[in-house]
C-alpha cells in the first residue's frame, strides 16, 4: 500500500493529508454509500481513524463527565450531595 503524507496549517491545527491506494470499486461503493448517508468518504475515514486510536468525540465527551463528576464528588458534603434544594432553585 501507498501512503503519502502532506502536513498542512488548518483553522489553527496541523492536519496530515494522507493518500491511499484503494481499488477503483471499492472506492465508487464507498462515495455512494457515503452520499446515502449524507458524508464523504473522508468523514468516513477521519471518524473510523479517530475510533481506532482512541480519540474519538465520544470518547473526549466521556472523559470530560468523568472529570467533572470526579470534582462535584470531592466538593460535595458528608451526607454525599453537593447542593441543596435552595442552593439549585435560588434566584
């Protein structure tokens, strides 16, 4: 397999253009599927690449509540709960 690699600035991030050699079918079943499911096939791709190394939005989104979960832990008070009933539907 090919594999080109090409470094450029994007929206204040460096992002790598990678080239693949892929079979001419498999590449014409992949943008029709990808135009049934409204995406392109580099969404495709970016998305599956981003799941297989462990970086996926998910997986920022779950590590995110996990932190903030972990802070209103340690703040909350000995009977375990954070805030009151006041303390949520003051004004």
């Amino acid at each position: 397999m090919l594999c080109y690699t090409d470094y450029v600035l994007h929206m204040e991030a460096v992002v790598a253009n990678v080239t693949l050699s892929i079979n001419d079918d498999l590449l014409r079943r992949a943008r029709i599927r990808a135009l049934e499911l409204d995406t392109t096939v580099n969404a495709v791709v970016r998305e599956y690449l981003e799941g297989f190394a462990g970086e996926s939005e998910a997986n920022r989104a779950l590590a995110e509540f996990l932190e903030i979960s972990d802070e209103v832990s340690a703040s909350s008070g000995d009977d375990g709960r954070g805030w009151t009933r006041e303390d949520l539907y003051g004004r």
